[in-house]
C-alpha cells in the first residue's frame, strides 16, 4: 500500500471507548469517533454534552478515565512527554472567548508560539503578526492594541491569528461564532475555512450554531449523554432521518432530547 | 451516640483536608521550583515581576517602615521611662527592626500588594482559559507562570528589607532627636555599636523565606481557583490571608532557629 492511500485509510484522530467522569457524573461514555485528515469535522451536542471534555482530552488538557486517543494511527495517550509535546507544536486552538494574554500586545499573542520555541526573533515577531493579522482581515496596527481595546470580532480574529501564525495542521474551533452577530458569525466562518484550506489542516470544531457547522464542517457527529448518537455529512443536518439530530439541527422543543429541568 | 462521633467525624475530615492542601502546595512549590534548573528560562518575565515587587511596593513599605520605627521609638520611651532605662531606645529599635519588624511589616505589605494581584492574575487566567491556552502553545504553565514569580520573590523581599531596615531606623532616630532630646550622633552611635551582622542576616533570611511564601501562596490559590469572578475574588482573599497568617508563623519558627539558647 502506498503512502497516500495509507494516510486516506487512516483516520487522523480516532477516538475509542474515550471515558470521563467527574465525581458522580459522566460527562463521557465511551466516545468512538474517527475524523478524517483535511476535512472539516463539527461536533454538536447540548450543554453539558460533553463536547469540549472531548477536545480537552484530545489537546491533553484532561487526562481521561479509559479509552485511546490515536492521532496519525498513534496512541497520544502513551506517548512520550517529548512527543506529546512534538505533537502539540502541530496543533492549533481557538478558544471560545478568544483566551488572549491581558498582559501582551496583539502581536506578541499573535507570535506566542513561535517566541516561545525561538522560531522567531522578537524583531521579526511583528512583521510575522502582521502577514498573520492580514490572513485573517486586520489592519498591522492592530498588533500595537492590547486585547482588552478589541471587540468580540476582533478579538475571534486574534485568536484565529494565534491559533494558525504556527503552521500548525490539526485545528481546534471552540464554539467560534458564540456571542457574534450573524454577519460577523458568517466572516468568522469564511476565514476558517479559508485558513483551513491555506493550511491544508484538519478542523475539529465544537458548536451550537447550525449555519456555522454547515459552512465549515464537511462531516458531523453529535455527541448527546457523553456518547456519540449520530455521525454523517455536515451539508445532511436538519434533514439526517435522525430524529435527535433533526430535533437539535432545527433548534425543536419537542423531541427525543427532553430538557433536565432543574427546580 | 451520633451525637459523639458526629463531630469527631467532622474535626477528622477537617484535618485530612488541611493534609491534603498542604501536600498538595508542597508539590505544587516542588513544581515551580524544579522549572528552575531546566530551559527554557524566562528572564524577560523574572524581570518585569522583579519590578513590580521590589520598585512598585518601595513607597508603601518606605512608609510603613517610617511610622513603625516612630512609633516603636515612642513606645519604648515611654515604656523604659519607668525603669530610668531611656538610654537603650536606639538599641531596641534597631533589633526590632532588623530582626523582627522590618521583615514582616515588609512581608504584610507585599502580602496586601503582591499575594492579591498574583492570584488576581493568575485566577483571571484560569477562569477565562488563558492557561489552557498556554499548554496549547507548548508553553508549560509552571514554568511561565510559577517559577518566575517565586524566584523573583524570593530576590525582591530582601532589597525590599534593606530599605524598610534603614527607614525604620531613621523614624527612630528622627523621633529620637526631634522629641526625645537624643543627641543625633550619640543616637547613631549607640544604634551601630549595638547591632550585629547576625541581626541583618536573619532578617535577610526571612525575608527570602517571606517573599518565596508570598508567592507561592498567591500563585496558588490563583492556579486552582474555581468559577468566574466571585472565585476570582475568593482566590485572592485566600492568598492574602494564608500568606499573611504564615508569615507570622514561620517568623516564629525562623526566630527559634536562629536566635533559641
């Protein structure tokens, strides 16, 4: 088999029997899911579905309880600390409230990664955050403004910034349009996929936004009660023939996914 | 019965909590601590903290250290007065403050300053993700949050010492020869001849050992603190309290070794 059709049969992340519990509760049940390289993959699920456990496990952020995590065939899980954090240098993350340093300009953000590993000299740092702002549609005299003068949008951006200027080629969206207008909700998307395409990366991203997931993800899996229900074209959702996903694509109270009211 | 076990259960629980948190911040120190022998070093950080310890709380420690020696003048004045043994004030004044009141006024001080606006920080961070965001750009959280802050600690609190030593001396002296009809040179005589290396040392010492608690502590509590601003908020009152109610503690402990017969 050659290298190529290899790399096509080999999922680039896989999941299985991934578990969590903190304390009492299960947040994961034994997720199995496999996420192909190149392409754009949307988790969905309700709060407390256990969507962003999952990507904290994946990025090493939260050990779990049983289950492998292989990335490129690999079980990340008995890696080597030095490779595990090989690794992570090819990861990048945009978090959900951008997660940008108060203490730093946008442009020592933006470089973060790449000062921290001496890839860059820090009087090269700005020109490199500016080529990187340009990518995502800001101005390079953003770079000299501190996070907290940005909006919300900007703020995205930033963060989109800081999660590409590494090259990296698995990428990680945490809930990007959350707290967006739909306008800016949709020039967030348009960067994404534009980015992912740049960069030739996987997107893991995690949301509750339907039109979002339909713009950037090429597949869906929907994570309900901390295992996965459905797996299928991002383009099928609202009309999958699964009455859970169908029930949450259109946002319908009425439903097999009855709401834990709580008194 | 249950009556009885009930709050034996309960005082038994308490103390495996308190064991529990104190291993817990001693690995957490061991941590921090073991960052410093291995690269990458952050001294662009260990500066800027160096900075915002020792030079940002000199005006606040100057002044204390100011009224705390004016004071203590005062006192003992009054105080020996009674036992015709007025002559000792600039004796006692400077053992008090180079041994004991320098240090720790200096250390409560940078409890109230530093220990807050460290856990401050470092709880803003947790709570909005910036220290996750920190693991994903390879960059160990320990190591670029942690260890600078300590070391530098650990540096400022004696610098910080120096000065509150030599003010408080000068409120004494100032209070000695402006109230109490001390000759100035006969005052600063008697301060020099009375006061010995051991003195300075030991306050040096603690200061080290005060600087290094003031941080971890507020580190600490920043790191594992819990849901949005009121945990933020609960963080910080920790790290000052804990700090402070162990600067007092451990400047016990420092005494007995340095000082017991």
């Amino acid at each position: 088999m050659d290298t190529k059709a290899h790399n096509e049969m080999v999922p680039k992340i896989r999941l299985r029997g991934l578990a969590k519990a903190f304390g009492e509760k299960k947040v994961l049940d034994g997720v199995d899911l496999d996420i192909r390289a190149g392409h754009g993959m949307v988790i969905l699920g309700g709060s407390g579905s256990g969507k962003s456990v999952t990507i904290k496990c994946i990025l090493g952020l939260i050990q779990p309880d049983a289950g492998t995590i292989e990335v490129d065939g690999r079980d990340i899980l008995a890696m080597p600390r030095r490779e595990r954090d090989e690794l992570n240098d090819r990861i990048g993350m945009l978090f959900q409230n951008g997660a940008l340093f108060d203490s730093l300009p946008v442009w020592e953000n933006v470089c973060f990664k790449l000062l921290a590993q001496k890839r860059i000299t820090r009087a090269k740092a700005r020109d490199k955050a500016a080529e990187v702002l340009a990518q995502v549609g800001l101005a390079a005299s953003v770079g000299d403004l501190s996070p907290a003068e940005l909006s919300g949008g900007m703020q995205k951006r930033v963060g989109l910034a800081r999660a590409i200027a590494a090259q990296p080629d698995i990428i990680f969206f945490d809930e990007p349009t959350t707290g967006l207008d739909p306008i800016m909700g949709a020039v967030i998307d348009g960067l994404i996929v534009d980015v992912v395409k740049r960069l030739g990366a996987t997107a893991v991203s995690i949301t509750h936004d339907m039109a979002s997931a339909r713009r950037i993800g090429d597949d869906a899996a929907m994570l309900h009660k901390g295992k996965i229900v459905w797996r299928g074209p991002a383009a099928t959702l609202g009309d999958t023939g699964n009455a859970m996903v169908d029930q949450f694509a259109r946002g319908e109270r009425d439903g097999p996914i009855q709401m834990e009211l709580r008194r | 019965m249950d009556l009885v076990l009930n709050p034996v259960a309960a005082v038994g629980r308490g103390v495996l909590s308190a064991c529990r948190t104190v291993g817990a911040v001693a690995l957490f120190a061991l941590q921090g601590l073991s960052h410093l022998v291995r690269p990458p070093f952050y001294g662009r950080l260990f500066l800027r903290h160096l900075v915002e310890i020792a030079y940002f709380s000199l005006p606040v420690v100057a002044l204390t250290a100011i009224f705390t020696g004016m004071v203590l003048a005062l006192q003992s004045y009054t105080g020996f007065a009674r036992f015709n043994a007025e002559g000792a004030v600039a004796n006692v004044v400077v053992l008090s403050i180079t041994r004991e009141l320098g240090p720790v006024i200096a250390a409560l001080m940078v409890a109230g300053r530093i220990g807050a606006a460290f856990a401050a920080e470092i709880g803003t961070m947790r709570v909005t993700d910036q220290i996750d965001a920190l693991t994903t750009l390879s960059t160990n959280p320990m190591k670029y949050l942690v260890t600078p802050r300590l070391l530098a600690g650990v540096v400022a609190l004696p610098f910080l010492v120096v000065v509150a030593d030599v003010l408080g001396v000068m409120g004494g002296w100032l209070i000695g020869t402006t109230k109490l009809g001390f000759a100035s040179l006969s005052y600063l005589k008697a301060t020099m001849d009375f006061l010995q290396t051991m003195d300075v040392v030991s306050g040096l010492v603690k200061a080290s050992v005060f600087g290094f608690v003031i941080t971890l502590m507020g580190c600490w509590c920043g790191y594992n603190s819990k849901g949005g601003a009121q945990g933020v908020g609960a963080a910080t009152t920790a790290a000052v309290v804990s700090s402070s109610i162990l600067i007092l503690a451990l400047d016990y402990v420092l005494t007995e070794m340095f000082f017991a017969r």
